[in-house]
C-alpha cells in the first residue's frame, strides 16, 4: 500500500521484503551474545561490519555506475532498521552510508572515481565525520579547526570531538576552517570540506587520537590535528562553501538514525510482550495486568507513529523534495517514542531488565544516546519552532 500525491508516494506496508530477508539471514549470524561481549569488552565489532560491506549493504546509497547499489534512501533507512531489529548494531557502520553523500554530490568526477569504488566494496572505510569541536559544539559555525592552503595542500591544525570509528576508519570527512572568523562576509561562508586520510596522520604523528570512556559502546574520540596534510586534490566542491555540503549529509544520517531507532525500538517491544506474555506472577501472565499491558501497547502505538514519519523523510529525499522538518521530526519522533518503549521494556522485565543475560539494559544504554545524538532533541525542537512555525529564534 502507498500514500501519494502530485510530488510524493511512500510505501506504508512491508516495502522491500527481499532487502529485509537478507538483511534478517545476516543479522542471524550475530546473535545476542556477540553484542554483549563486544559491548563488555568495549570493542569494534569488525566481523559484523566486513559482512554489511561484502554483501554489499553499506554501498545501497552509492550509485551502479560507481560500483554501489544505488538503491533509495528508503532501503538504506530499512536496512538500518532491520539490522537492529534483529538485535544488532549498526552504530559502527551507519556513516559509511551517509558521509559518502558529500563526495557523490559535491565532489569532481575524479573524486568520485577514485573514492566511491573503493568505498562501495568496504576496501576503503569512510566512518568518521569531523565535525564537532570542544568550544563549538552545536555552534558549528564557530568552528577553529584551521587548514591552511601551502601550494598543492592543506595543513590542519586544530581539535575535533565525539569523533566516532576514527580509529577503524581510513577517511575522514573533515569540516575545517579556511578563511577567519572576521574576514567572512556571511557567517555560512569560510568553512571547507576536505577527505582526510586518517591513516597517514596517524603514522607520521600530525594526528593524534583520545578515545572518550562514554556509557555506550560507540567509539568515540578526540582528535588533535598538527599540520596534518590534506592534497589540494581532495578539498570537496569550493573552498568556503563547506558548511552547505555537509548539510546533505546531515539529511541523510537523520533520515537514517531514524530508521535505526525505529528498530531498536520494535526490538524492545517484541522483548516486553513476549517477557510479559511468559511471565507469571499470583497466577497469571504479568501481561493480564493493565499496568503492564497499556504502556507496551502505548508504546507500539507511538512507535508506529514515528516510523510513518521516518518513511515520509526518506520518500521526500528520494523525491529530491526539501524536507529539513521531516528530517529532523523523524529523527526526534523516533528517538523520543524508542526511549519510552525502552522505558516500558525495562518495567516491564522488572529487576532482571538490569541484568546483562537479557540485553534489554544494552539496548537502553544504546537508545538514551539517541535522543543526544545524532542532533540533540532541542536543537530539533529550536529548528521545528523558528524554520517551521515561523517563531523567534530561540538561541
């Protein structure tokens, strides 16, 4: 079934099924204890992420003609949603779907050629985006990172933050600045996207990385950057026009993020109703008790909601549609209504909701970073209230 209009059709039912059955066999190869010692152990889960990238799954969004897919934001979105409704976790590798968006939009055919290839096939991992830093978290445009043009290259030199996988990528998609603060004529302006190769600054030591000790295992970490050189060759599109590329990009890790919520989601549900329906206490199944009953069935409901509004944004982006609320909307239903169900899931588990063998503590750990990142909820919520409903800006 499909809802459509003059500009837009979105599939409401079980779109893509073969997409999904593959994703479910590969998913079935990584089973509950996998996760729980990578999360233990606080380590990548490189098994799981070889197999995305030699079935080819982290290429959907990369066009044929470049070695990928070139399937819609759609199937990408459901592919993240299968993979962790199926109890994994797609967290390592979800950038490798979407950084790639500002090379394919922006970059030359030479860039194109020479990276989306490699990229499509895994034999080039492009997971890190170097974006936020310690004193301009949410204020992107105040960025410091510098990188400074010396004939035929860059030299970077600055510090990034919550820079997630750079110790398990080969690339970074780096957003520096390459004309001062005070000599901008429009705030926009001045900011540069460049692909960094990470393992060369790692070698020669003009990068340095920290890891950062968070309560997800996510993998994140400073970065400090000391004339780390990037050729002249891989500046994306034109110098100061960077803040705008990243933009696209910025669409599509929400449109997917959201998809991926929505499955932890369904995940933490199909775990509260089968523990409720199991569960006996003074006779009956706890899920006979309404106060067990109504938040798992108020939970779906709202999750239903959001993976709607989920569809909607990947329809409107395949569309070539502008969709900022929709993204940004999706992404914010989806985090807030997962985070509930993983509340109810936890209740409803009771004392053994905390205990590891069960991995419904994991899963909450991992679905209360969502609702911070990708984009915390009252960046969403400043973004819907002045671009949307037309009201002051709020910061």
């Amino acid at each position: 079934m499909s809802l459509e209009n003059d500009d837009l059709q979105m599939s409401i039912g079980n779109d893509y099924p073969e997409l999904r059955e593959g994703v479910r066999k590969l998913a079935s190869n990584f089973p509950d204890e996998y996760w729980r010692d990578l999360d233990k152990a606080e380590a990548y889960p490189d098994a799981f992420v070889k197999e995305m990238g030699d079935s080819g799954y982290l290429s959907s969004l990369i066009p044929e003609e470049y070695g990928g897919l070139g399937l819609p934001f759609r199937a990408a979105q459901l592919t993240l949603e299968t993979v962790h409704e199926e109890g994994c976790n797609a967290g390592a590798c979800i950038a490798q779907m979407y950084t790639m968006g500002t090379v394919l939009k922006h970059g030359n055919e030479d860039q194109k050629q020479r990276y989306l290839p490699k990229i499509a096939t895994g034999e080039l991992r492009l997971q890190a985006f170097g974006v936020t830093e310690p004193g301009a978290g949410s204020e992107t445009l105040k960025l410091k990172t510098r990188a400074t043009r010396q004939g035929d290259k860059y030299l970077i030199n600055g510090q990034k933050i919550w820079t997630s996988r750079v110790a398990h990528s080969d690339l970074m998609l780096l957003l520096a600045r390459t004309t001062p603060l005070d000599e901008i004529k429009h705030r926009k302006h001045g900011l540069s996207v460049f692909l960094l190769d990470i393992r060369r600054g790692l070698r020669d030591g003009t990068i340095v990385i920290k890891p950062i000790d968070i309560m997800t295992n996510h993998l994140t970490y400073e970065v400090f950057f000391n004339d780390a050189v990037v050729p002249v060759e891989d500046l994306i599109g034109e110098e100061g026009e960077g803040f705008s590329y990243i933009l696209s990009s910025m669409n599509a890790e929400r449109t997917l993020a959201g998809g991926l919520i929505i499955g932890s989601g369904k995940w933490l549900m199909k775990k509260a109703v089968e523990y409720a329906k199991e569960r006996v206490v003074f006779g009956v199944p706890i899920a006979k008790n309404q106060g067990i009953q109504f938040p798992i069935a108020n939970a779906y409901a709202e999750l239903d909601a959001a993976d709607l509004m989920c569809r909607r944004a990947a329809a409107m982006l395949d569309a070539g549609i502008p969709c900022g609320y929709e993204v940004n909307a999706s992404k914010h239903l989806a985090a807030e209504f997962a985070w509930n169900a993983a509340d109810v899931c936890m209740q409803t588990y009771g004392g053994f909701g905390v205990a590891r063998e069960f991995d419904v503590e994991r899963v909450w750990r991992e679905v209360r970073h969502f609702r911070t990142a990708p984009i915390s909820t009252n960046l969403i919520l400043a973004y819907i209230g002045q671009h949307k409903l037309g009201m002051p800006k709020s910061y």
